[in-house]
C-alpha cells in the first residue's frame, strides 16, 4: 500500500518503555572484545593469533585511550564484552577465557581487562564524549570445567541453583531453557531461574553495579535460555536499557522476548539471516526472504525502533568471510543504518577483516593500524546521516516506520521519514540493469544521493531510478532541500558542540556542478513498477 509522504513522518509509535529505550534508539553502537580492541599504551605489540584462543592484551584503559577512532567513525555507544570474573584455571580444550563469557562471580571485575577504577575511568570518558557504555552480562550461565561442579567460589553457591546437567535438545524450548549450553568438556551450568533465590540475588546485586560503574544498557548473553519473564525484574532494577540475546531466524519467538513483561530489545538475528540471504554474493540473493521477514517483523515486534541490526557479531562469520564484494556489505550496511532500529558494527568490520566463526572472528584491531579506511569512511557516513535525519526531526525519524517502496530479485527501496534508501545484491561489477520507484515527492524535487553526493531529479508522477553502469552502489536519497546543516555533501557543517561536531566536512565542495546531476530514465519505469 503506498502512503503519503506526510502520513510517513507523521507516524510517531508512542513508547511504552522505559526512558532509557528511548534514550537508546538514535543511538548507534560499535561492539568490541576488550581483550582485542586495543593494547595499552606503550605495550609491545603482541602477535596475537585468534586459533590461540588466549588473551592477547587488551584492557579497559587502552580502550579508554582509542575512542578517537570510535566517535570519529560517528558512533554514539560502545558494547563492551564481558566485565566481571571468569574461570581462571588451567588452560581448557578450548583455550583461556579471553572473551569474558565464561563467568563464575558476577559481583567481581575480571582482573584481566583492569581494575575497577580502570572500568570506571572508561565509563567516565564515554560520558564526557556524549556516548554511551553497554556492558554484555552473563547471567543464564556460567562455567565450569566438570559435571558435576564445585560451586563454592561462586556468585551462587548451591547446587540448587542450578539446573541439573543435560544436553540441549534443540527445538524443544523447555529444554532449551533448562538444560546447559557448552558441553561436557567446557559445560556451562544453567543458572536454575525456577529457584526464587536467584532471582532475588540478581536483583539484590544489579543496580548497585549497574550505579557503580555509571553502566547505560545492557546487552544480556544466552536471553532466550531462560524464561522472557526471567529477565523482567532483574532489568526493572538495574534501571537500564537491555537487548537479549535470542539466536535464530524465528520471528515469533524472537518477538515473545520483547515487552512489559520482558525485554526493552532483541538483536535482530531474522533480519541478519534474511540479509545474508538477499545480499551475500555469493549467496541465494533472495529479496523476497527480506520482504517477508519484514513484514512479518511489523506484525510481530512491538516495537522495532529499538532492535539490534548487525551483520557481524562474535559468534557469526565475518560478512567478509561470507561474501567479499565490498558492495554487497555496503548494501546491507545501509538497511542496517537506515531502516528500523539501531545499528550496531562489529569492531573490525570497517577494516574488512574475514575470519570465520568463532575463534577466527575476534581477530585483533591493532595490525589494521585504525586506518581510515574505505569502509571506515563509509561507516562514518552512514552515522553523520542517521545523526543528522534524528536531529532534524527531533528523533521522530526513529520511530517512523520503513516501508517498502518497491523490491525486484535485484533490489528494495526503502523510505523512512524523508530518507529512501535503494539498495541492491548486484555487487561491484557494473550491469545494464535498474531499479525503479514511484516515491511520494513531487515531480522535479531535487534529491541527493548522500553516499555519493550525487543529485537526481524526480520524474513524472513521483519516480525516481537508480541504475548501476558503474556498479551496485547503495544510494540514499534526501530532498536536497532539507540538508541545511547536515554537513553532507559540500553542506555547511552544523554548529560546534552541535549534531557530529568531530566530523565536519570543511574544506569539501560547497556547490554542486551541474554535470552531476542526473535526470531520471523515466522511459525504463514502465518496465520495472
Ligand atoms: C523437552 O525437554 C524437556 C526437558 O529436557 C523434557 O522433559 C521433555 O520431555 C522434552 N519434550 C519433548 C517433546 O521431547
Ligand atoms: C526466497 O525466499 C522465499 C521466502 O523464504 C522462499 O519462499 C523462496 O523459495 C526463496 N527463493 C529462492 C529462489 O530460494
Ligand atoms: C574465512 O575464514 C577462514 C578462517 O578464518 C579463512 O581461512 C578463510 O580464508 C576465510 N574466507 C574468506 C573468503 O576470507
Ligand atoms: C583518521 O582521520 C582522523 C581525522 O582526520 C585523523 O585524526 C586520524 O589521525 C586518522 N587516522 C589515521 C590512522 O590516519
Ligand atoms: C541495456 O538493456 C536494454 C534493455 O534490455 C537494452 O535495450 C540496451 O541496449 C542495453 N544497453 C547496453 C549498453 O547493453
Ligand atoms: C503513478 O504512481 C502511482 C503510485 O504512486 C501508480 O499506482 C500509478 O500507476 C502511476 N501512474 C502512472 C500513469 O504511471
Ligand atoms: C540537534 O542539534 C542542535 C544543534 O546542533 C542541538 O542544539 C539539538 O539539541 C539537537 N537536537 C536533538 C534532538 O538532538
């Protein structure tokens, strides 16, 4: 169904969160490993080899003092892995606990990553920044290096806290709830969410943490291995923002794990799957498995202004190890920016770093020398505009809702507020073909595509085409009348201490030439709508 332009911005989801999920939804964040982001200043550049599986150094305070190259990408909140203690015992057939997932005491910092003043020095700076720090927290699990476990150096004690010993029957959702993640060589004891003692004792612990390190959102591991109702009151006390964790392509399920009576978000794993399924090359590029998906996300989610879009994370494969045209990232990078919810980078995604699934994805930073690479730059981009359309509209561009203009087995287009992004799965080489799109603005609007400051007019009856003599491209198109300030495209910067004042463009082209204009090939469209 086509909507008006002005029904499009209009559209404002009234909230039933928390201020905090508010807060969070223009925001954009980077997810790091401690252990990999970065070393202290000073220390030997260590050769750290992901097939190690042991701790490379990276602490708190090295983080602290690189997040330059963060913020100067434009992101707004950093995701840092696992903080507190860990098994610290001989090395385990699947190496040292370098990730910090493989918790014992929640109530103590891992000395590895630095001290608690170290934490908060961290959680300091970001403030002073503007952005903010979400912490991943393992609270479902924790580990063990045999069955049956000793647990008297744990946060909880008693066997009767845990669940007792079996292996997953995956699919069967009371067992995925109850049984143990990991295995009989590295098990990982399910935290017993039936005993009211622990939940209390998350609850008594949370939000003097949460306070003490000035954490701001929560990222919360393995959420959909315990009951949704599980997490309500453990994040009702730490007062925060929390994104669960809910691995898998089911819509529904992913859904159930949203609410009053559960979390503020999910990452959106159905959208990465139907991504990797429409963009990877090679790959299916199947368009219609992302129509579908989203559709079916609009009927299931309440609310997807606050989902997680990634394309790489911890535990997935590289996109580059997937697919290694620079373009088909770029496309799905930019539904992951410009549609609904919040965009979260991998750190090392905008290096273009390939490794496979875990180990070989938690590669270090530092060999890439924080270059200001291709994708770096376009990172950066894709997070001025998103500031920019959020600012302009007071954060009501968040919570309109995407609605897909047109897709072909080549493409989507997309318009959310006044942004229309079009992306498609061609990849680099260039192809005779198009993409079509009746849109809602007037015959002669002027757009500008802000990826590559290139205009386009619209045609008759409200089309615009995009084609792709040079390549697949993503475009995201703006009415060249509303990027006033924006400091995209030769625009005037926004005023300092205002919208992305560490990336101005200053000294960039002021004035676009006419040669770059181009007029749509109206001609094509009866073909392609
Ligand atoms: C599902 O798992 C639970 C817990 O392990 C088990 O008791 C139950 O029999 C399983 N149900 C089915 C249908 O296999
Ligand atoms: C594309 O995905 C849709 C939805 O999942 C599916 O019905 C269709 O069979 C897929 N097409 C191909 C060519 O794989
Ligand atoms: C995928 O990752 C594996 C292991 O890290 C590596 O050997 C392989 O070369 C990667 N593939 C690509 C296309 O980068
Ligand atoms: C990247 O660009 C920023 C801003 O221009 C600059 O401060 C920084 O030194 C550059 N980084 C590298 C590694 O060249
Ligand atoms: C592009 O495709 C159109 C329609 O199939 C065809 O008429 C035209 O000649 C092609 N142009 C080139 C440069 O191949
Ligand atoms: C004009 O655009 C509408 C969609 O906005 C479309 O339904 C209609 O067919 C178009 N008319 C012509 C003559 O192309
Ligand atoms: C938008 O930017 C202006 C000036 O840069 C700032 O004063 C204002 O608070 C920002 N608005 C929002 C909603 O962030």
């Amino acid at each position: 169904m086509f909507l008006s332009f002005v029904s499009v911005i209009a559209l404002f989801v009234p909230s039933v969160f928390a201020a905090s999920a508010e807060q969070w939804r223009s925001r954009s964040i980077y997810q790091l490993f401690t252990d990999r982001y970065a070393l202290p200043s000073g220390a030997k550049s260590s050769n750290c080899d992901p097939g190690d599986q042991t701790w490379c150094g990276g602490t708190w305070s090295a983080i602290r003092e690189n997040l330059d190259y963060i913020q100067g990408a434009g992101f707004t909140a950093v995701w840092i892995s696992p903080v507190n203690k860990n098994y610290d015992g001989p090395r385990t057939k699947y190496g040292d606990a370098y990730t910090g997932y493989w918790v014992t005491d929640i109530s103590q910092l891992n000395e590895h990553f630095g001290t608690a003043d170290d934490l908060k020095a961290l959680s300091a700076e970001l403030h002073k920044r503007g952005m903010y720090l979400m912490v991943d927290m393992v609270l479902n699990n924790v580990m063990a290096t045999s069955i049956p476990t000793d647990y008297s150096s744990y946060f909880f004690k008693e066997t009767s806290m845990y669940h007792p010993y079996c292996a997953i029957d995956w699919g069967n959702r009371t067992s995925e709830e109850d049984c143990w993640l990991g295995d009989t060589v590295v098990p990982l004891p399910d935290i017993n969410t039936e005993n009211p003692a622990v939940s209390q004792g998350y609850v008594d612990w949370i939000g003097g943490f949460i306070q003490e390190y000035s954490i701001d959102g929560l990222r919360l591991d393995a959420a959909k291995h315990a009951p949704a109702e599980f997490w309500t009151p453990i994040c009702a006390k730490a007062g925060v923002f929390c994104m669960g964790e809910v691995f898998g392509n089911e819509i529904d399920l992913a859904a159930s794990y949203q609410g009053p009576d559960a979390l503020d978000s999910v990452l959106n794993y159905p959208i990465y799957d139907a991504l990797v399924e429409a963009f990877a090359i090679p790959g299916p590029q199947n368009m219609t498995a992302l129509v579908q998906v989203m559709q079916q996300s609009k009927q299931s989610y309440k609310d997807l202004s606050v989902l997680g879009n990634f394309l790489e994370n911890q535990d997935n494969p590289r996109w580059s190890n997937i697919s290694v045209d620079i373009q088909s990232m770029l496309n799905a990078m930019v539904f992951t920016f410009m549609t609904d919810g919040i965009p979260i980078v991998y750190y090392g995604q905008e290096q273009r770093f390939s490794g496979n699934a875990d180990p070989w994805n938690r590669e270090p930073l530092w060999p890439s020398h924080y270059a200001n690479s291709t994708m770096y730059n376009s990172i950066a981009t894709l997070n001025k505009i998103r500031s920019f359309v959020i600012n302009q509209t007071d954060g009501g561009w968040t919570t309109s809702n995407a609605e897909i203009l047109s897709s072909t087995d080549n493409g989507i287009a997309v318009l959310k507020g006044n942004v229309l992004s079009i992306m498609t799965n061609i990849g680099s080489p260039p192809q005779n073909t198009s993409i079509g799109v009746y849109t809602p603005w007037a015959t002669l609007t002027s757009l500008m595509d802000v990826m590559s400051c290139t205009q386009h007019v619209v045609g008759s009856n409200g089309t615009v085409s995009v084609e792709y003599s040079l390549g697949g491209h993503a475009v995201v198109l703006l009415p060249t009348a509303d990027l006033g300030e924006s400091g995209l495209c030769g625009y005037k910067a926004p005023p300092v201490g205002g919208l992305d004042a560490h990336a101005s463009t200053a000294g960039r082209l002021s004035v676009i030439p006419s040669s770059l204009v181009m007029i749509s090939v109206l001609v094509m469209l009866g073909h392609l709508l």
